[in-house]
C-alpha cells in the first residue's frame, strides 16, 4: 500500500499540473492543437493509474480543456471516479468536472446516485455543499426523483449554509420532477421564516420563480410576503417579493390597492435602481397606473434623463409596456424618445423607434415623421437608414392608414424616400405607393403627378441602380402613370420618358411594366390627339413606339419580350388603320377599359369552391410516368401554374358552364368578400353617416399642383395645420347653426381647446380592403407550463410521497378513476376463457369504459385493451393492460427476453384527414427499435395506415432491449400531413415513450410450495418498506398490484399476501403485502422485495429496478396534444408491452 | 440566469458556467456567437441586448469581459450587480485581481461563482460569508494535503521533492 502511494508520488513528480498546462499552452501559440492533444495522451495515461490525487490533477486539467473547446465526454467516468473520492480536495475537483462536463444525455449520471446520497448526508458541510453545487448543474429527472427525499431533509439541516443551498435546489428539482413539488411545498414556506437572512433569501428567490410560472397556487402566500416587504431591507429580497407581487397582482386586484403606498414609499425613496426599475415594471404589471401614475412617471423620467445607457434603455422598454395599456400617458414624453433616436447605442434608438410606432395619432403623425425624415437624412449606416425607412412606412399604413389625415403629404414623404441612397427598401416603397394610389381615389391626380416627375427624373434613381433596389420604385411609378394616365397632365412627355434606351438596362419585371404601361398611355395619348383633327400627329406617336418598341423586342428577358412583341404588332397595325384615315382610339382605349380594385391578399380563399368540385380530383387520367416531366416547360412565367395546361382538356358542354358562371355570380353577389367592379360598395361606404362632411376634392385645390422637381412634404404640415384651423372654424359655425335651430342652452363643448383625435378628419378616403377576420383561438391550452396542472392547497395524496430511500416495489396508486379491478386481480389462474368471462362482467359493471378486444385469428394471442377516459384539463389518459393469456408464450421463449413490442394507438382527434405518418424514435445504448433491414439507425418508419377524423387504428412496433433492470426514456417524433380541404401541412408531434421496470414483468401464477423454495433458496435479497395513509380495502389494493404491475397473488390470508411476478428475462420478484393497523391508515410491508438473478446476480442491479418502480402510472401515460389553428389534433399514443 | 460566460478582449473563454443542461455543440455555438457580438459593440454602448429569446447583460472589467443570460421577466440590473458582485469577490480573494489569476486558478473563480450562485440564483448576498465559506474549504483542502505531505515525507529522499512540487 505504502509502496503504491510512493511509486504514485513518483509518477506524479513528474506529471504537469494545471499551472504547467496552462503555461504549456501559452506557449505554443502556433502549434496549440498539436501541444493539446500530446497532453490530452499524457491525461489519458495519468487516468490508468490507480493514485487518485494523480486521477484529480488530470481531471482538473480536463476540466480546463473542456472550457477551451475540445471533447472530454470519453473522461466521464473518470470523474465520477473522482467525485466519489473521500478526500475533500479531490471530491472538489470532481464534482467541479461534473458540474461542466455532465449534461442529461451523459450515461455516467445514472452511477452517481448513491454517491451524491452519500456526500449529502455526509458529516461535513462542505462535502454537502460540494455536492448540492454540482448537482443543481446537472440535475436530471431521475436523480431528481431519487434525491429529492434527501434534499427536503437537508432544507432542516442545522447549518444555514446547507439549508440555504438545499432550499436553492429545490427549485431544480421541482423542474426536472414537478410531483416533488406538493410534498416539498409546505416546508419550503417555513423557510420563508427562517432565522437566517440567506435561507429566508433562497426561499423567497425559489417561491418566486415558482410564481412566475403559476401564480395562483401562492395567492395565499402573499400576507407573509407583504410582511416581509415591508420589514425586509435587503434590496435583493425585495426584487425578489416585488417581482413576485407583479405575478400574483393580475390575478387578485385587491391586492393591488394593498400594495400601493409600500410600492410608492419605495420608489420615492430608494437609490437602488435596480429596485426602482422592478417597482415600476409591477406597477405597470399591476395596471393600476393611475393611482401610482404620477410616481412612477417621474421616476420614469429620472430614467430618461439619467445619463446612463442601460437606464435609458430600461426606461424605454417600461415605456413600452405601459404603452400598450396606456398610451396616452405616454404621448407625452414624445420629445424625451425623439430625443433617444439621437443616442449613440443602436439598441437605445430601436427601442425609441418600437416606442414611436406606437406613441403616434392623427395629431402628431406628420411632426413625428418630419423628425424621422431628420434622422433619415443624417443617419450614417445603411441598416440603421433601412430600419428608420420601414419604420417610417409601417408607422404611417398601420391599421389601414389610419392616422393619415393628408395622403398628398405622405406620397410626398414615399417620392422623399425614393432619393435614400443605398436602401434595400424600395420594393416597400413601391407597394406602398400602389396601394395608396388604388385605394385612394381622390389622391390619384397628385399621384400620377408625381409619378411623372419620377419617371421623367428616372436617371437619377438609376445611377447606381446595380446595387440597390431603390428602382423598385419606377415599377410603381409607371404603372400608376399608366393606368390612371387619364390624370396625366403632358402624357406624351411621360410616354417618351418611358420609352427611353435607357429603360433597357433596368430588371426585367420593371422593363415589362414599363412596355405594358407605354401602351396604355399610347391609347391615352391616341384619344386626346385624334380629337385634334389633325391626323399626322397622331401618326407620330404611333411611329414613336414602331421606332422605340424593337429595342424591348430584343430584350433578354422573354416577358418583356413577349409584352413587347405583342405591342409592337398591334400599334403596327393601329398605324396601317391611321394611314387609312380610320378613327381607332376609341377601339385602343377599349383595350385596357375597366377599372382594377384592389383586393384582400386572402380574399380567393374566402371564395367557396362550388359545389360538386373536388380541386384535388384528376380531370383526366393521370399522365403516366413515361411521359417525361422535363418536356413541359416549366413555369417560363412565374404565375403560371401546371393545372392550367390540363384544364385545356375539359370537355364541358355549353349549358354547364353557363349554369355554373350563374351560380357564381350569386355567390360573388353574395360573398362580402368579393369585390365587384360596379362602384355599389365603395358607394356604400361613402354615404356612411359621419362621413359625408369630409371635404374630399376642396382640399386638393389648396394644394399646388405642379410641383416643380421633386416635392417637399414639410408644405403639408403648415398645409394641413391650416386645413384644420379651417375646419374647426367650420365645424363651429355647423355647431352654432345646430344649437341655433335646437336652441339649447347648453354650454360650449367643442369651444377651442386641444382637438380630440375624433375632430381630426382624413382629407381622404381610404377604401378599406378587408383583410381575412383572425380565427379565434377559443381555448389555449398551457401544457407547456410544467407547474400548471399541481395545485398546492390540496392534500398530499399518498401516491406523491416522495421515494424514500429504501428498496420496495412501490405500487404508487395513481389512478383516480378504476375501482373496477377486483375480479381481475383476484384471478390466480389468468386462463383464457375466465378472463373472457370477467371481461363481460366488466364491461357490464363499468358502462363509460371502452373495452376493445381484438383476438388473433389462430386464437393463440388474445389481447385485452382497455382504455379509461379522464375528464383531466382537455386530457385523455389512456391506460394499458397485459394480456393475461399471454403468459404461455413467453415461457417457452425466454431466450427472446430481450425484445419488447410497443402497440401504439393512433386515434385521430380532430376534423382532418392524417396520412404519411412516421414513427420513430431515437436509440438509447438499451433500447432500439428495430428497423427493416437496410434503414440507417435513424430512419423513421413508416405507419402502415392513414387515419380519416375519429378514427383510431393500432400499430405495432418491435424494441430490443438489453437491460430490463432500468427504466427507460425514449425521445421519439411523430411526422404526418394534416390535410384539410383546402390545404395540406406537414406537422410534427413529440412523444416519449417510458419503458419502465414493471412493464418488463409478466403476471406469472406460482403455487405456494415453489414460492416457500424460492424464498429458502436465499438467492433473493430482501427489504422492506412501509406507507403510510393508503387508504382503500385491502382487496383493492391487492388489485392494483396485480393490475399495474403484473404480480399474481400466490397466498392470502386476512390481511396479508404474498405475490410473485416474473421479469421477461426470467428474474423472480416475491412481495409481501401486510396491513399493519386496522385503522383507516393500512401499510404495506413488503418483506422480501426482492429480485433474485436468475443470469446476473448483480445486486445492485436490483435494487435500481425496486426504485424506478415508483409511480410507473404517471409514467406509462403519454398524451401529446397539439394546437392546429382552432382545431386540436389528439393523438394517443397508449404503450403496452410483450414479448414474442 | 441561464449562464455566465467570461472571456477576453481577444475573444477567448475564460471561465463558463451553465445552468441549464445543454449539450456540448449547442454551447460552442452560443459561445461563439455571443463573444463576436459582445466584441463587436463599441464601449458607450447600453450593457444590455437581446439575443434570441434571452436577455443578454454584459460588463467589461479591464481586459476581461463578463457577460450573463437572463430570461426575459429578470431584472438586468440586479444581474449588473451580480456581475459586479462577482468581481469585487474575485478581487477580494486574489487581492486585485487580474486576467491571469483566473487563467491560472480557474477552478478558484468557479469555487467562488458556485458559493456566490446557486442554479442561477444568487445564493449569498453577504460578500463576508461567501468569502468565509471558500477559506474555510480551502482550509479543509490544504490540511488533506498537508497530511499527506507529511505521510509522504516519511517514506524517503525522493518525496521530499514531491513535496516542493506540490
């Protein structure tokens, strides 16, 4: 011994250790990876031997290695080797490994159980704190079931350094394994009053973050923390409550009120900003601004003028929220965020802008966006220039251009825009100006002005036009030029503008307009002049495009090409009929008659499709295969769509289609949607009453209409001060006529003062295009949320005890609703046909529960399924059953012990049509899923069915399992296509699947004698354990083992029973059953608990399956929901195990 | 907090610390893609930003940065402060603490962040009694060494260097 601790001082002597490393490493700066992976060779060879200060010191250095980037996953078990350590320095060590190299997919985790058990209860504090440290880093489910009795015991330890550490981790526990949370709560809230200021802290921090993700179960707490908000004075603490008071506030109002002047005391006399800024974000939580209004806003205004960037841009994320309730309050410290945009931090500006968005009305649109138009001009960054651009244009058309009172001033604002250098924005500008120009009517002769000058200034947008996508715009200017070209005041100047070579260098959509757009203003230009008489002018424009078109004729690209050509024949033709002396314009001008409206982006979907037509249906017969994809050109316009070509192929007669075009009509007359070319509609909106005063055309004389070279909006803003004036004093005089006529008495309401947002009428109007109503979400579901269905003033129910830390076959009765298993369990001989029986008697017993039973055509294999449906929260927890005949098979093949089959149930919940479904799941190092030869290891496969709504269809799918002395979590996902009649959509579903110790067992009957040999035998090992507060018959309980956990009783007498169950792979499994007192309290105590090996007689092994047998209920159900649009698609997955 | 990360002018890692359980790529990934945007800000610059859905609250002490994920209902300024706190007690510990300190007792500065916080929590508000928890550890630590030295010692000539080495 002595001799092995000298020959590892000796190694060690010669061994580096982190000082060396670090240094080695700085070292080779140019050859570090090739430094590092020598020591990484080194560390590998120091970890074989035996000496664990030597382990520790190459551990640490892991550790170090691990934070510069390379891969230490393959050392993990070393540092559990480590960590298991006596010695405090070395323990340190390896529970600081642990706590960065570990995360829940590392395997070692499982191993370190009973470590951690043991340094928690270790005499040493700090060998607690060690491992409490290391633990909340990388805590998992399931050492969090194991550890968490442990830790609650810790929460009374008698140091406040361990307890405040245990009560901080507890909060970790309750995340990774939420049932700890009931049994653990009512201790959690003692330490709310613990002599120690740290643990009373942790308490606080923990009930807070508890709160935030369910506030209602610690409504009844908020006594005891107003108690201490009041008395506490640590800053941290009160953050804590105050944040905790702004979760509990929505929900109970009283408690706002209450919290009002403590709130108030603080922010007036706090220096902590920290705790300000948490006052004031409850405050807003709170929504009682009002009464704390003024306070607040002060403060909020010391945020503003503090000259500290991150208080500043706290102050504007407060705003923010206190926007959304209370606008007003916020309007006005407009100058404070103007104010902000001029601030160096990018981040500050942006969140300035959000405000802004918001903070704007028909008052104060045009002065903000005139500061905006300031900051455009001086902003020095394109990105920060392209984000103040959007934000111009999205602050001006939010909710249908509401607060634009003058359309001329913002199309002057857009062609502003359009001079940006450098802005990849201009297609946004463009849409809007279309918008604008087709929706509102009144503005289309300013527009078509203003577009003219653009075009006729096109070089200057183009100059870099490579570049930037500013010459969007010209796509915008020349449609609108072309199709309202009657407002056009020279339209032979726009049209020679439009025909320049220079188009030819623009993109292709762009020149395609461009051509598009020539012709309409050519049949424009044809009318105004064949009116003249004088018939060569009129031939001079036709020549002009004979002369200018081919240059489009030759352009790459085919559309513009075929526009062109198609043109180009057609004035050609229109030039022969001139020469002839025949008056054509009328005819040309019948070319592009009619008006185009604009119409919802959605509004085709509203269109009901007719009935008796399946869009889906083939026409025809299918194309074969052999009839090649590649010969159809494919899409040459981008609006082309394949269906089109087949429809050539219709052979519809006569009378159909004008039945159907009838039907149409009336369903167009019909549909609200539908926007018809007769005016009736917009006529309707017009008349509407509170209207009809708006002095839609008086207004654009006012304004001068030739504006020479570009416009410049800061006119419309004295313009439109003026207009209101003006309209103010008119609404006056209307008002004076009104009380004249109806001589009331009553005093002067709209007399002068500020104008109300509703005095201020739009100079135009804007026809509203509506958009497509969102769905309503009727019920939101918060699975999600881990703590929301635990509700903590309930009694602690005996199935949520934590797991002691003893070995049992804990049958954790979870299952509310079955009280029907007595026959069941109390059969010995689990033989075909008693079991049918009883089904029948069951069935007839329990009328709400669905028993399904599918038997096997050879009668071998008969299986029982049965399904309890629970009104749970929108939940459905379905249940499973072995089948009891089942027992035959598996002992013949015992050698088979290691596969399982998963019948999975798909029942399709919801109104659409499931198909294309794949499973599967990721492998564990335990379990796979065996996949069709060939398949790659994480190929899914495919469910052999589709599933119509209502439908419920079994699949099955076959696992290998090595171990079945470990419960098991296997991630899986579900693929499918959800399709509705009108659309199809890929959707993806979640799942676990938990193969649990229990489900491995097989109800095997055993008769009394072989049980006594087996028991003497001395092969098994034994514990026991006791539970407290079951309270239900005995027979019932005896029921529930059998039922859950597939024993069979071998032995009963009054109260006590023996049973037996046996694993697939062959293990024994005896468990006695006692009632103590008769009382109303019964305990178990299972005597010999106990898994004898019958292939490994590993001990330990079996007492981790004792364990994990905890609350396989909760386990074994697995509901996966998910929200699409209104509808919920249920899918069930309900698990049962087998084997061959 | 989700986690803390320390790291230099230069852009390398100093010190991590994870909260949540991720795997080893995804944190690289958040790594590096913090430290560039970190860096990449200018020094008047507000300490806060938002970064996917997590709140990002960074410091700059001398050469090293110290920057911290929160979720988006924590208050950044108490998490400044946490920032603060730590390096006043890293400072307190070393005695004016420097980037090499941390280089070089790397598992010191995590011995102290681990009394400081807890699972993302501030565990201990008192600098005194963090201070007094660490001293206290490495007195326990230093007295197991000492005792082994002394067992070493005893054996013969070639420990004695072991002893120096240690």
């Amino acid at each position: 011994m002595a001799l092995k601790i000298v020959k590892g001082s000796i190694d060690r002597m010669f061994d580096k250790n982190l000082q060396d490393l670090v240094r080695g490493i700085r070292n080779h700066k140019e050859d570090e990876a090739k430094y590092i992976s020598t020591c990484i060779d080194e560390i590998k060879q120091e970890l074989k031997q035996d000496n664990i200060a030597v382990k520790a010191n190459a551990v640490c250095k892991l550790t170090y290695l691990q934070m510069l980037g390379y891969d230490v996953s393959w050392a993990a078990f070393n540092i559990v080797e480590v960590m298991s350590s006596s010695k405090f320095t070395y323990k340190r060590i390896g529970y600081l490994a642990a706590s960065q190299c570990f995360h829940e997919s590392t395997d070692v985790i499982m191993l370190t159980t009973n470590q951690i058990r043991k340094d928690l209860s270790s005499p040493n504090q700090y060998d607690t704190g060690v491992a409490l440290t290391g633990l909340s880093c990388f805590v998992t489910p399931d050492l969090a079931r194991d550890l968490a009795n442990d830790i609650m015991t810790l929460m009374s330890h008698t140091k406040p350094y361990i307890r405040k550490k245990a009560v901080l981790i507890m909060y970790k526990v309750f995340l990774k394994y939420p049932e700890s949370l009931r049994p653990a709560f009512p201790r959690l809230k003692e330490k709310l009053e613990d002599p120690d200021p740290g643990v009373q802290s942790a308490a606080v921090n923990v009930i807070c973050e508890l709160a935030r993700r369910n506030p209602k179960n610690y409504l009844s707490l908020a006594p005891l923390f107003f108690k201490l908000m009041t008395s506490s004075t640590n800053n941290w603490v009160l953050i804590k409550i105050i944040k905790l008071f702004g979760a509990l506030t929505p929900l109970e109002p009283r408690l706002g009120k209450k919290l009002i002047e403590p709130l108030t005391n603080l922010i007036h006399s706090t220096s902590a900003m920290s705790l300000l800024y948490e006052c004031v974000n409850t405050v807003i939580a709170g929504q009682y601004w009002f009464s704390v209004g003024s306070a607040s806003l002060s403060s909020l205004c010391v945020f503003g003028v503090v000259d500290s960037p991150e208080v500043k841009y706290l102050g504007l994320l407060a705003m923010s929220k206190i926007l959304k309730t209370h606008p007003k309050s916020v309007q006005s410290h407009k100058d404070l965020i103007l104010q902000c945009l001029d601030d160096k931090d990018e981040s500050i500006r942006l969140r300035a802008l959000d405000l802004l968005y918001g903070m704007v009305s028909k008052k104060n649109l045009m002065e903000i966006v005139k500061k905006l138009m300031l900051h455009v001009d001086k902003a020095e960054g394109t990105t920060y220039r392209d984000e103040l651009l959007t934000k111009i244009i999205d602050i001006c058309s939010q909710s249908n251009y509401q607060y634009i009172t003058n359309f001329e001033w913002y199309i002057s604002i857009l062609v502003e825009l359009t001079r940006l250098e450098g802005t990849r924005h201009g297609h946004l500008i463009a849409s809007q100006m279309l918008d604008v120009a087709i929706r509102v009517k009144a503005i289309r002769v300013f527009a078509v002005a203003q577009m003219a000058t653009l075009l006729d200034n096109a070089h200057l947008l183009t100059g870099n036009m490579q570049r930037n996508g500013i010459c969007e715009v010209l796509y915008a200017a020349a449609w609108i030029c072309g199709e309202f070209s009657e407002h056009l005041e020279n339209p032979m100047q726009t049209l020679e503008a439009m025909l320049r070579p220079k188009v030819a260098t623009l993109p292709g959509h762009i020149q395609a307009v461009y051509v598009q757009n020539a012709a309409k203003l050519f049949a424009t230009v044809l009318k105004a002049q064949e009116g003249n008489t004088d018939s060569t002018t009129a031939q001079e424009t036709s020549q002009l495009m004979i002369d200018r078109l081919p240059l489009f004729v030759q352009s790459a690209n085919l559309e513009v090409q075929e526009r062109a050509s198609c043109i180009l024949q057609l004035v050609k033709y229109i030039q022969k009929l001139q020469q002839k002396d025949v008056e054509v314009a009328e005819e040309v001008n019948a070319l592009f008659a009619g008006e185009l409206n604009p119409v919802a982006p959605k509004a085709q979907k509203k269109v009901p499709v007719p009935e008796g037509l399946d869009l889906d249906a083939w026409i025809n017969e299918p194309p074969s295969e052999s009839e090649s994809e590649d010969e159809q050109p494919k899409a040459i316009f981008a609006k082309e769509e394949p269906k089109h070509s087949r429809t050539r192929h219709t052979e519809v007669d006569e009378k159909e289609l004008a039945r159907r075009r009838e039907a149409r009509k009336q369903e167009q007359a019909n549909n609200p949607f539908y926007i018809k070319a007769s005016p009736s509609s917009q006529k309707v909106y017009q008349d509407a009453p509170g209207v009809e005063h708006i002095p839609v055309v008086q207004i654009d004389l006012s304004v001068p209409l030739k504006v020479p070279g570009l416009p410049m909006s800061d006119q419309y803003v004295k313009l439109e001060e003026e207009r209101r004036q003006k309209e103010r004093a008119e609404k006056k005089k209307k008002e004076k006529k009104k009380r004249k006529e109806k001589r009331s008495g009553r005093g002067k309401k709209h007399d002068s003062g500020p104008e109300s947002e509703e005095d201020i009428t739009p100079a135009h109007q804007v026809d509203i295009v509506t958009e497509e109503m969102p769905e309503v979400q009727t019920n939101l579901l918060s699975s999600n949320c881990v703590f929301v269905h635990l509700y903590l003033s309930r009694p602690l129910a005996d199935s949520e005890k934590l797991p002691v830390r003893s070995h049992r076959a804990a049958e954790a009765a979870k299952s509310p609703v079955e009280d029907g298993e007595t026959e069941n369990a109390t059969s010995l001989e689990p033989k075909k046909k008693s079991s049918k029986e009883k089904r029948e008697k069951k069935k007839d017993k329990d009328r709400d529960r669905k028993v399904r039973v599918q038997r096997c055509s050879k009668g071998r294999l008969e299986q029982q399924v049965q399904r309890i449906v629970l009104k749970n929260k929108n939940k459905l927890l379905f249940k499973n059953l072995f089948p009891p005949t089942q027992v035959y098979d598996i002992q013949g093949n015992l050698q088979d012990g290691s596969q399982v089959v998963v019948s999975v149930i798909f029942e399709n919940k919801c109104d659409s049509f499931l198909k294309s479904m794949e499973f599967n799941v990721l492998d564990s190092l335990n379990s796979k899923l065996q996949r069709p030869e060939g398949s790659g290891p994480h190929d899914g496969l495919t469910v052999p069915f589709q599933l119509p709504p209502g439908v419920s269809n079994e699949a099955r799918f076959v696992f290998t399992v090595q171990s079945i002395v470990m419960p098991q979590k296997l991630k899986g996902t579900l693929t499918f296509i959800v399709k509705n009649e009108d659309s199809s959509t890929h959707e993806k579903l979640d799942f676990k699947l938990h193969f649990t110790c229990t489900s491995y067992l097989i109800t095997t009957p055993c008769y009394s004698d072989a049980f006594a040999k087996l028991l003497e035998s001395g092969d098994l090992k034994g514990s026991s354990v006791r539970l407290e507060g079951v309270n239900m018959p005995f027979h019932h309980l005896l029921a529930r083992i059998c039922f859950h956990h597939h024993f069979s009783v071998v032995e009963r007498i009054d109260s006590c029973a023996s049973m037996y169950s046996r694993s697939i792979q062959g293990h024994h499994v005896c468990l006695l059953v006692k009632t103590v007192s008769k009382q109303q309290r019964s305990t178990r105590e299972p005597i010999w608990d106990t898994l004898a090996m019958c292939k490994t007689a590993d001990s330990d092994a079996s007492v981790f399956l004792c364990c994990k047998k905890q609350n396989q209920d909760l386990k074994d159900k697995s509901v996966c929901q998910k929200t699409h649009k209104k509808l919920y698609i249920h899918i069930i997955f309900h698990f049962y195990f087998a084997t061959f | 907090m989700q986690f803390m990360l320390l790291f230099s002018r230069q852009g390398k890692l100093r010190l991590q610390k994870w909260y949540v359980p991720l795997s080893d790529k995804e944190k690289k990934k958040i790594t590096r893609e913090l430290v560039q945007t970190v860096l990449a800000r200018k020094p008047k610059m507000c300490s806060f930003l938002e970064w996917r859905d997590l709140k990002i609250v960074y410091k700059r002490y001398a050469s090293l940065y110290f920057c911290c994920a929160i979720e988006d209902q924590d208050n950044e300024l108490i998490t400044l402060e946490i920032i603060h706190r730590y390096v006043e007690l890293l400072d307190k510990y070393f005695g004016s603490v420097c980037e090499l300190d941390i280089i070089f007792n790397f598992e010191k500065a995590y011995f102290i962040l681990d009394e400081f916080l807890l699972g993302g929590e501030a565990q201990e508000t008192s600098k005194k009694n963090v201070l007094k928890a660490i001293e206290q550890a490495d007195l326990l630590q230093e007295n197991i060494d000492f005792q082994m030295r002394l067992f070493a010692g005893t054996v013969g000539e070639v420990n004695i260097a072991v002893v120096v080495d240690q």
